[in-house]
C-alpha cells in the first residue's frame, strides 16, 4: 500500500514538471525581433520530454510582468540530428502587443527564460534593411589597395590588362569578387555579384515608399547603381563577363588576376561566362535598372546597350562557356530572368521568345515528387544558395506574360514547387520547419535537412542561410499568385508558418541559439578579419549550421566557430545569404504600408 500511494505522490508531482535530467535546456527564440501579426514561437530544448500539460509565460522586460502564457506542444526528437535532445514549441503567435519581451519556463524549483526580442509591426522590414544596406557599403572593393589594382588588372595567362574596379568582396575572409564560383560543378552555381545587385535593385523597386520614409532611399539606390557599374565594367569588348577576380588570398593586391576557377583554387584562363556562370542574372540587373534612367559611372542608355549586348553574344556562346557544354536548370532560370528583364525594358519579340522557351523547360523539369530535375537524366535540383530562384524567376516571368495558356502553365509549375517545398519539409519530425530537400547520393535519391557533403566540388559543402532566405522569397512571392489569402502577406497560414521559420532559424531560433546576422541579436559569430580593412561587416549573415562534418550524405547536423581554419564553412559572411535574406524580407514586406 505504501508503495502504491508514494508511486501515485510521484506521478501527481511529475506531471507538473519538465523533464530535464538529460542535458541542458536551453530556450530558442528569433532573438532580434517578431512580426506582430506573424507565425511567433520560441523552442525549448531538453533532454527528455515536457509533459503535456507544462506552460510557458511570456514576459514583458522592463515590468517582467506575465503578459501571456501557454502550453507547450508536443515534445518531439529529430533523431537525425541527436537522440539525447528534444525539442518542444512554445506557439504564441496570438499575442500582437507590440513590445520587448522573454520567454519563461519553471520547473524543478529553476526558472529558465530565454534573451529578449521585440515585437513590432513592421520590424523585420525596419531593422534589416537599413543593416543590409550598411553591410554591402562595408563589402565595397573600394579600399586604396583593391582601386589601384583592379583598375589595371591583368587576365589570367594575358599580358591583358582590363579596368575591374568597384563591385563587393565576396565573404568576410574573401576578397575576391565573383559573378559566381564552382563553375566546374555545373550544378552548384551560386549567383553572386550580378544576384545581390539585381536584389538591390527588385527592393528599391518594391519598397520605395519605405525607403524614403527610412531616409536610405538615395543611398540604397545608389548601392543598386554601384552594383551595376560593376556589372557594365566586367562585360568584355567580345560581348562575355568576366566570371572572376581572385585575390589568390594574397596580402599584394598585384597579385589579383581575372581567372576562372577550379577546385582547390588552382586557376585556368576559362574566366568567360555562360548564363550560368552569371551572366544571365548580370544582364538582367542591368536591364531592369536600365529604366530607373539614372546615371552613375555609366548612363542608363549604357546598361540597356550592355545588357542586349551581351544577351546575344551569350545566346551563341553560352554552351561553349559551359564547363560540360550542355544546358542545364541554372541556365534555364538565369536566362529567364534576362530575357524577361529585356522583354520588360524593350518589348522586343527575341526576349519574349526566350522567355517563353526558358519558363517552358522550366515546367518540364518537374519530378513526379515535385521537385526539379536539375539535368537531362534524373540528378534532383538542389542548391545551396538559389534553391527559390527558379520560383523567383518565374514570378518576374509572369509580370509581362499575359497569354493565358503559358500564364497557366507558369503558374502550375509555381504552385507544384510550393506544394513539394511544404511536403518535404512537414515529411519529417521537424520542430523548426527547417526548410528540407531532395538529392541524390551514389544514385540513390533522399531527402534531408542539409546539402550533401560528397557531391559534384569534391570539397564544398557550407551552411545553407542563403537557400533558406531563397525559399522564403519564393514561397511567398509565388504563393501570392497560386495559394492567396486576405491577410498581411497575401498568403495562406501555411507558407506564412514556413516563411518565418525560415527567418527565424537565421535570427537565432536554431538548435545553438546563434543570431546568424552580424551586430544584432544577443549570441553572433566571433569576429572575422580580412585584408584591407574588411572583415565581418554588421549586418552581414554568416553561412550557418551544416550537417555533421564527416557524414558524406550531410545527415547530422553540425556548427563550428573553430575548426583548424575550416570553421568558415559555418561562421564566414558570404554576400548570397545577405543578397537574398534582402529579397526575403522585401516579400514579406511588399504588401506592408
């Protein structure tokens, strides 16, 4: 009887806690800032699960008075990443006081809360952007030592010398500038300088009424211009870009040539580029600013007469420039943004042509899972960086497609990538809404959280903020026009839901509460330093977390700020994730007034 009666006294005590014996808990919350009408959750992590009926308070900081409280969801473990962690959601999105606040849970007699965060209507919009815009002045090439090289810089294997002036180092260790790098790869190709310059110039376009409110709208715009001199600089008297201008990381800027690159950087003269190289989200940049019919270094007459020069040389050449000689998915959503962007700026037939011809074999690369085949055979589209921009590209497609058969074609293939991007993401035990995807290793086709590590580099693999913030752009921009809704974002709830989990995993709501935006938030990446007075920048998001170092199918999951000089595959800025968490939030901010 006694027994009975203290194993009762156990369980009524029990249930009222969390258990936690197992390992640290640890609260995760977006540490800068949440929408005030937004998906709003924080992630308590333990080591065995919260019972049911455990609550969570939230917290205003200045009177530490409770405002609002909870019970938490169910406990759940992704026993990918860990069988000794679990992890359980704290869902207070029906809160929309606006404020600064913590979130707290009690048990065991301990009381645990979380860093503070604001919540604002518009914050996400208020803060970032005016960050970013400080980030990409920072990343300017334009210290005394990179001027006077780049103006007389020699082409690899040349006794050449071209004027490469201006543009954005690439990375907080790296001061080479790239239209884009792993060319050999052919299917990892990120879009760098000519990707972060179009960005510039889509959230001038779309949040002007911001911008003046905020008083940037001279100097971001400004920043678009910049980007685009760059673009007009490196476009060869032949009609080709210049894919790179490596810096060797050498501390002698005399040492910078324009070159093309391989693995380890070992260094070829093959530096001209083919729509995937960079040369399709160039000319698009430089079409779309063409109609600002503003001036800087060159005339807007310059950038529309550089961009149709170089839409026809690389439609003859593209394929030759090709490091495998063949077309694949990069070039299809790279050259449709080209010729959509000249379709929109001229009218002319020859890039209505092309865009139509580049969105259809976009539709045609659809899997029966729904996810795009990135070849001619069977090799899943995945990406480290761009994975959104096929969306995003056919999005600006359809701001001129009117014939309705294409439009509905256009729109269908939107609506199966949406549909696909929530699947396999919800196809998993996933606390976060960690954006997941499809690739094949040794023939076979997974899905999972992180990018393969064994793959077409042979060495490249690094956290994946930028694909995150891509995704975020497209599933909301695309959503508006497949899945709408009478709501803030325009939306259904459940892109909404996938959207914010994406930017809240970069702001600090991931398994190692690290705000991955440089400056802001409470927890950041040590500081890196880089020739020339570069170097971290605020406001500059890092690569972020992998999967775990060793595992060649990127199961695990993995974060590093030391690592014998490899922690920059997690801690180093790289401008895409900058470019596109830009993009990121212009989506969730363009129907913001």
């Amino acid at each position: 009887m006694k027994n009975t009666v203290a194993a009762f006294i156990f369980y009524v005590l029990s249930s009222c806690l969390v258990y936690a014996s197992a390992g640290p808990v640890e609260i995760f919350v977006n540490q800068m800032t949440y929408e005030q009408n937004g998906y709003k959750t924080g992630i308590l992590k333990t080591g065995s699960p919260v019972n049911r009926h455990t609550r969570f308070e939230l917290v205003e900081k200045d009177s530490r008075k409770t405002v609002f409280s909870g019970l938490f969801q169910a406990s759940q473990q992704v026993k990918d990443w860990s069988v000794n962690d679990w992890y359980t959601v704290a869902d207070f999105s029906a809160f929309k006081t606006p404020g600064t606040y913590y979130l707290v849970v009690r048990f065991n007699g301990n009381v645990d809360s979380s860093y503070h965060f604001s919540i604002k209507r518009h914050a996400l919009r208020d803060i970032t952007i005016p960050a970013i815009l400080k980030f990409f002045q920072h990343q300017r090439a334009n210290s005394p030592e990179e001027l006077g090289a780049d103006q007389h810089v020699l082409l690899y294997g040349s006794d050449k010398r071209v004027d490469l002036r201006g543009g954005w180092c690439d990375a907080s260790g790296d001061v080479s500038k790239y239209f884009s790098h792993l060319a050999y790869t052919n299917f990892m190709l990120p879009q760098q300088i000519p990707m972060v310059t179009w960005s510039f110039i889509n959230t001038a376009e779309q949040l002007t009424g911001f911008l003046q409110k905020a008083g940037i709208e001279d100097t971001f715009k400004d920043e678009a211009l910049y980007g685009a001199d760059y673009l007009l600089r490196s476009l060869a008297e032949e009609g080709y870009f210049y894919m790179t201008l490596f810096s060797y990381f050498k501390k002698d800027p005399g040492e910078r040539r324009v070159v093309g690159l391989l693995a380890d950087s070992k260094t070829t003269s093959d530096y001209q580029c083919s729509w995937r190289e960079g040369a399709g989200m160039a000319i698009a940049a430089l079409a779309r600013i063409s109609k600002w019919k503003k001036n800087r270094d060159y005339t807007s007459a310059q950038y529309l007469a550089g961009a149709e020069r170089a839409f026809a040389h690389v439609a003859i050449n593209s394929l030759k420039y090709a490091d495998d000689g063949k077309d694949n998915i990069i070039d299809d959503y790279c050259a449709l943004m080209a010729a959509s962007e000249l379709w929109i700026a001229t009218g002319k037939s020859i890039y209505q042509a092309e865009a139509r011809k580049r969105a259809t074999n976009l539709s045609k690369r659809l899997s029966s899972t729904g996810y795009f085949i990135a070849d001619d055979k069977n090799r899943p589209f995945w990406h480290a960086a761009d994975a959104g921009l096929p969306v995003v590209a056919l999005v600006r497609y359809l701001d001129i497609e009117n014939d309705v058969n294409l439009r509905k074609r256009a729109l269908a293939t939107i609506k199966t990538a949406i549909d696909y991007n929530l699947n396999v993401t919800a196809g998993v035990i996933n606390p976060f809404g960690y954006a997941r995807q499809h690739f094949s290793l040794g023939g076979i086709v997974r899905s999972g959280f992180f990018i393969p590590h064994d793959n077409e580099s042979g060495w490249w693999w690094q956290g994946e903020d930028a694909r995150l913030a891509s995704l975020t752009a497209a599933m909301v921009l695309g959503g508006r026009l497949v899945y709408p809704a009478n709501n803030e974002w325009g939306v259904q709830p459940g892109i909404v839901k996938y959207a914010f989990n994406q930017v809240s995993w970069i702001l600090g709501k991931n398994p190692y509460g690290m705000c991955m935006m440089y400056g802001y938030g409470h927890k950041n990446i040590p500081y890196m330093a880089s020739m020339y007075g570069h170097g971290s920048g605020e406001g500059g998001i890092s690569n972020g977390i992998t999967g775990k170092d060793g595992n060649p199918d990127g199961t695990g999951i993995d974060f590093k700020v030391e690592d014998n000089g490899n922690e920059w595959r997690w801690s180093e800025q790289w401008i895409p994730h900058t470019g596109w968490f830009l993009q990121a939030i212009t989506a969730l901010a363009s129907r913001e007034k």
